[in-house]
C-alpha cells in the first residue's frame, strides 16, 4: 500500500471511530466535498473555471473504488491460492486414504464369501449389520450436504457437477473473469462483460469512440428483457445486445449510464437474491460453484448490522480492557442505585469494582465489602 495514503490513517481513523461505521463515514468526506470544494459543480460553460463537465466526477469516484477494489480482488487470489495448494494435499492425502479403505474392504467380503459355505448365521449378522449401517451413513450425510447448499446458488446434477469440475479451461476461465472487477462473478462476453452480486448485476457494453451523448444511445429494460441500441455513423440503429434475461428484474429500480466514447453502464436490480449463471439465455453459462458468494456487511438487514457493529465494539473493548456494550449498561443502572435511599455505598464515590454481576445479571457485594458493611 502507499506510504503517501498511509499519513492520513490516524486522522481518517479518528472520523470513522466518531461516525461509527462507513456510511457515516462516507457521508462526512462527501459533505466536506460539497461544502469545501467544487466536487458537486457542474461545469454550464467551457469558459467556467470551477466545477466538472457532466459525469466526470462522478466517475472519478469510481475510479477510485475500481482502483483499490482491484487491490482487493489480488490479495484475496493470493490468498486463495495458498489454500488451493493446502486443499489439493489435503484432497490428495484424502484419496489415497479412502483407497486403501476400499482396498481392505474389499479383501474382507471376499475372505467371508469363501468361509460362507458353512451355515452360520453370527456371521450373517454383522454382515447384514454393516452394510446397513454403511447406507444409513451415506444417505445421512448426503441429506447433510443438500441440506448445507445455498438455496441461492442454482443446483446441478451429478453429471453436470463432475462435467464441469473435471474441464479444467472452465475453471481457467472463471479465474480470469474473477480478475478483473468488471467481470467479477460474472463473465466477459464479445461485446460487453458483467458482474454480479446477490442483490444486483452490472453490465459494461462497448461503444465506438463517436458515441459521446445520451441521445443517441436507446436501452430498453424490462422485468425480463434487455435491448440496447446506438446510432451508426450514418445514423442508422445498430444492436449491441437485445435477449431475455435469464431470470426477473425489477425494472423501476434498474439505471444505466453512458462514459463518452468508451462504454455503457447499466445496473440491474434482481427480482430475487439469487447468483445468475448468465445474463441472456442465449449466452453460455458459468460455474456458480467457482464463483465468490460471500455477502458484504450492507447487504445485511438493519437488526443484523447493529449485532455485527455491537459485537466488533465488545471485541475492541475486550482487547483495551474497556466494559463492553453489556456491562456498560449495567454499571449506568448501578451509578444510578448507588447512592439511592437504602443503598449502602450511599455517600461513597462510584467504584463497580465493589460488586459482582453474574451472567444472569445478579449483583452480590463482594465478600470484602460485604464484611465490612456488617462490622
């Protein structure tokens, strides 16, 4: 990372400690931009010396998002390949352990298929017995498995899992599209390229360098149809994507936006929390197995937030020997009793540290204390 960013953690760290989480954060620097600076002033005149044409600073905000979102994507490859070649050991060691299992199996059914000419039903028992067990146990543990899967990842038959684990160029494939964040968990097609998260999809559609204004882009969105189009240099319309969409959109919430000369940026919102194995039905899938499904923070329910904002301020608390959320609310219920009528540390300076709070929240006084106040 650069050392020149770094000079600024301590005073931006001291913003984000105040706010308390990102949105605040986020909305401190950016009202700082609007009352300090000319970020939000659009240029109405080439003659204007404050201000930007149209769009520009909005997409030098993403700009920087891109640059240190593709920083991100990086290290989490690395890091993914150093658990890749863990895994594959691990894999290897696994296989070659269940071989010999099968191995001896094998060895001991035949041994007892050439002693089975005697009648002896003890013997028959266990048999019967094992085998028995031995289905329970797969049947058992591959309810576990279905159970476990992600009712938002799309489910597959056994021959189209093993088809596209054992085609390595799939796999090669999915890791160039997780490169590059224009593609993440998506994929890059001829013309456009697109990327995914739970809750919506981005499409990035090339345009020739002549395309510059609105009007003469045309994109029609509808809850299960895409159809973009541009004006020639002749003026005709030609199509740079017209097809179904695999699944629902909500189309009051779906935007898109041109960059002059370069491409067309189109959000989608889903219609439901589910990862797309393509945008068009005509187009080819990718693997969802292989892509990442992890959901950031904000995508979670407010309830879910606040438990996660608690739980991370109890760890910081923890580690700096500070009362956490918890115990903080007790000791201002017992500032509060402290010098109450009947209380007997009444006229006594506050110090918690001369009761007890068990986990089911009773509060004893200390044996010392309790000592004392008897004598």
């Amino acid at each position: 990372m650069d050392d020149k960013n770094q000079q600024y953690d301590n005073l931006l760290i001291g913003i984000l400690q105040n706010e308390g989480n990102i949105s605040g954060f986020l909305d401190a620097v950016f009202g700082f931009l609007f009352r300090r600076t000319d970020y939000f002033r659009i240029m109405k005149s080439k003659t204007d010396k404050l201000g930007f044409l149209p769009g520009t600073a909005s997409n030098l905000m993403v700009s920087a998002f891109k640059k240190y979102e593709k920083i991100a994507t990086g290290d989490e490859q690395k890091k993914d390949k150093g658990h890749k070649t863990e895994r594959d050991k691990e894999k290897a060691s696994t296989v070659t352990q269940q071989t010999k299992n099968t191995t001896s199996k094998h060895m001991e059914v035949s041994n007892e298929k050439k002693t089975s000419n005697r009648p002896n039903q003890d013997t028959e028992k266990p048999l019967n017995t094992s085998a028995e067990q031995s289905n329970t146990e797969v049947k058992v543990q591959s309810k576990l498995q279905q159970d476990m899967k992600d009712d938002s990842v799309p489910q597959k038959s056994n021959s189209e899992n093993i088809e596209q684990e054992a085609n390595p160029e799939l796999a090669r494939q999915q890791a160039i599209y997780q490169a590059s964040s224009e593609s993440y968990n998506g994929a890059i097609r001829d013309n456009y390229s697109w990327s995914q998260s739970i809750t919506d999809l981005d499409i990035c559609l090339k345009i020739p360098n002549y395309i510059k204004k609105g009007k003469d882009i045309k994109v029609c969105i509808e809850k299960k149809h895409i159809k973009v189009s541009h004006k020639d240099e002749s003026g005709q319309m030609v199509e740079l994507m017209n097809g179904e969409l695999c699944w629902e959109i909500n189309k009051e919430e779906s935007i898109w936006n041109l960059v002059p000369a370069e491409h067309i940026l189109i959000n989608l919102d889903k219609k439901q929390e589910r990862w797309w194995e393509a945008i068009l039905t005509t187009e080819p899938k990718i693997n969802v197995q292989k892509i990442d499904a992890s959901r950031p923070m904000t995508d979670l329910d407010d309830e879910s937030q606040t438990k996660i904002e608690e739980m991370m301020f109890n760890e910081r608390q923890k580690k700096l020997g500070l009362p956490q959320s918890h115990e903080k609310k007790v000791h201002d219920v017992l500032a509060q009793a402290w010098n109450a009528e009947g209380s007997p540390f009444k006229g006594q300076p506050f110090d918690p540290s001369k009761l007890n709070v068990g986990q089911g929240g009773m509060i004893t006084i200390n044996d010392s204390e309790a000592n004392k106040n008897s004598s």
